[in-house]
C-alpha cells in the first residue's frame, strides 16, 4: 500500500488532501497539533513555545519513524501555514513575523529532515511557497513574504546534488488565493471565482504523488484559477 505524510493535515488543504488520498486507498499519517480521525496514523505537534526546532523536529522524526516502521514513504506533503499581515510599523510586527516563521519555515524543514530519513528514492516532496513572496516585496505583510521565499529558497537547495535528499524530487505549490470557509468569511465580497478549489490541489498534489502526471523537480508551481478553472504552471 503507497504511504503519504501530511504536514498540516487538520488545515483546510491537508483535510482535503487526507480524504482524497484515503479514497485511493493510501495509508496516511497526519502531522498536526490535532489528530485527523482519516488518517491512519497521527503525530501530535505539542503547542509549546519553548520547544526549539530540533526538539520538535527530533520528536516528530521519531513518531513518523515508529509509525513507518521499516517502510518508506511515497510522498511528504507539506501544507502547514497560515497568514500573517502586517509592515514594521505595526504593533504585532515582530510577532506575526515570528509566527509566519513557525507556521511556513520551521514546518518545511522538519519536512525536508522527514524526507531525509524517510521518503522512498523518486518520492515527492511538496513544500508550499506563495506567490507574492515570488515577484517582489510584499510590503504589508512583511513577515510572511520573507518565510514564503525562504520556502522558495529551500526547494532550489533540496532540489540540487548533494541536499540529502537526492533520491527524491522537490516541488513548491504556490498557490494566490484558496477557497476556504475562512477565507469565504473574511473576504464574503471578493472574486470567489479566482480562488482555487482546495479539491484541485489536493487532486494535483495525488496525481504527482501517484505518478499519474509528470511534474519538474525543483519548480515552483503557481497554482493559478480563472473564471472557476485551475492551471498549474
């Protein structure tokens, strides 16, 4: 049976992509800050702000690698984050900075240490950039663009020989805008119809896993919706 791990697999995108995964009949490990009941195995991320990167990274290693047993995954999604505002003149500048970090940085590294240790030869890995950060300064939410382009920054070096994970292939998903129920109750007047369907990328990010659609290792894939269709490029 092929094996996905989620990173981010309560979110909005990693729920979607659990259930799809399921309904092809992969085993599924979540990793979260709360258990997905889908997945067949869950690792706990303990909400504590004192734990530093390795502690965490070396306590979920370990979880995965009592889950996997001797197998390997075939792929390692990484979708955790969320959305932070704010320039340097505001007040929660330094906080909403810190968080973007947690949430998008700190996530895709203990992501790439997974795949490191645990993702089969040819496996994906996705890590999950943001369009903005790609193009330029994002100058009101400062924060976030910076640990977005980290994450851009990250997948050009594990994409290169000798990143510790030549055996398996890096992308980034970049997606503008996705349809979420939270996205829907903060913006009720906006262009739904540019928003991506959470349905496409999970479908994109399976069709990748299972081998079904060729993808380019080391790409960033802007995820683009117009008038209700999805492009990937």
């Amino acid at each position: 049976m092929p094996s996905v791990i989620v990173y981010g697999g309560r979110g909005a995108l990693g729920a979607a992509a659990i259930s799809l995964f399921k309904k092809h009949a992969w085993s599924v490990i979540n990793i979260d800050l709360v258990n997905n009941s889908d997945a067949d195995g869950n690792v706990t991320v303990q909400a504590d702000a004192t734990q530093s990167l390795p502690e965490q990274g070396s306590q979920i290693a370990q979880s995965v690698g009592a889950l996997l047993g001797d197998s390997k995954a075939d792929a390692i999604l990484c979708v955790a984050g969320g959305w932070q505002g704010g320039n340097a003149a505001s007040e929660s500048f330094l906080a909403s900075a810190d968080a973007s970090i947690k949430q998008s940085v700190n996530t895709s590294l203990i992501a790439a240490k997974l795949a490191a240790l645990h993702l089969r030869p040819n496996g994906l890995l996705a890590l999950t950039g943001a369009v903005p950060a790609l193009d330029g300064g994002t100058p009101a939410m400062v924060g976030y663009g910076m640990a977005k382009a980290a994450v851009h920054h990250l997948v050009a070096s594990l994409s290169m020989p000798g990143s510790g994970i030549d055996g398996g292939r890096v992308v980034g998903i970049l997606p503008v805008t996705l349809d979420t129920p939270a996205n829907r109750a903060g913006m009720p007047s906006a262009d739904h119809s540019s928003w991506t369907p959470l349905k496409d990328v999970a479908e994109m990010l399976y069709q990748w896993s299972s081998g079904q659609t060729a993808y380019e290792g080391g790409k960033l894939y802007k995820v683009i919706t117009v008038n209700g269709t999805t492009r990937f490029e």
